[in-house]
C-alpha cells in the first residue's frame, strides 16, 4: 500500500501558507554558507592554535574562546540563511527563516554528535539558530517595507 504523502500534507502546508520551495532552497543556501564558514573556522582556529600555544590566557580558557568564535559565526550563517529564505518566500518571513535556522542547526548538530550525545548546549544552539535564522527572516521583512515606503515616496513625489 502506497500513501501519497504531496496529497496527504498539501492541506497542511497550503493552510499555514509555507513555501517548501523557499524553505530547501534558504537550507541549502545556509548549509554551503555553512560549510565554507565552517572552512575559515577550522584554519583560522589551527593558526591560532600554532600562534597562541604558549600564550597562559589562552590555554586557561581555549574551550571558552573557540565555543564564542565558533557560536557568532553559526548564528551570522542561520541568519543569513533565514534572510536568503526569506528573500525567496515573499510572505511570513520571520516563520521561514525560523524554521530554515531550526532545520539547518538542528540537522548540522545531529550529523556532528551521536544519537544519545545531545546535551543542554545541543539544544541551546538549536534555539538560537531557530531564533537567528527568524531575525534574519525578520531584516529581510524590514528591508522590503522600507523599500516599499521609498517606492511609494518616489511615485507620490513623481505625480
């Protein structure tokens, strides 16, 4: 027995206006940011590793200073790709760059742990790509009213 999955989930998706489109498209779009982000990372944190190995700072709090150079970079990626998103979705925004930030952390932290090894900082970064990646959504709404309100300022202004 075979189950239609596109009829089945059409009512649900059309109800609560998503763009599937928008949402693998935006993932994608933040997984190769991810990647090279991830790419720039890795050797700037071996060159720093190298350069700062003798330095006491450094090797008191090197687990602290790699989480916050590895933390604002994840959120900058999730963000972008709820922008990117959003760009694509025209409507609702803020929900699918969330939703897209939400996917992307969620499935990137499920790739690099083990299926038991979820732990509080786990779940952490998946809010905060959640909620990223719907600020992204949400600068991508604010450039396109402010846009709006310039373009209606030009065409009453042309009159």
């Amino acid at each position: 027995m075979s189950v239609d999955w596109y009829n089945l989930l059409k009512p649900t998706i059309c109800e609560f206006n998503m763009d599937c489109k928008s949402l693998i498209a935006g993932s994608l779009a933040t997984l190769i940011i991810g990647l090279i982000n991830l790419a720039v990372f890795t050797l700037s944190s071996a060159y720093t590793g190298a350069y700062a190995a003798n330095i006491d700072f450094f090797i008191a709090y090197r687990s602290q200073i790699y989480f916050v150079f590895a933390f604002v970079p994840f959120c900058c990626t999730m963000g972008l790709g709820g922008y990117v998103t959003a760009l694509m979705a025209g409507q609702r925004e803020v929900l699918h760059g969330a939703i897209t930030g939400t996917l992307v952390g969620g499935l990137s932290l499920f790739s690099s742990t083990s299926v038991g090894d979820f732990s509080l900082t786990s779940v952490v970064l998946i809010v905060f790509s959640g909620i990223c990646g719907g600020v992204g959504g949400g600068v991508r709404e604010l450039v396109k009213k402010r846009t709006t309100k310039r373009q209606l300022r030009a065409e009453a202004t042309d009159c």
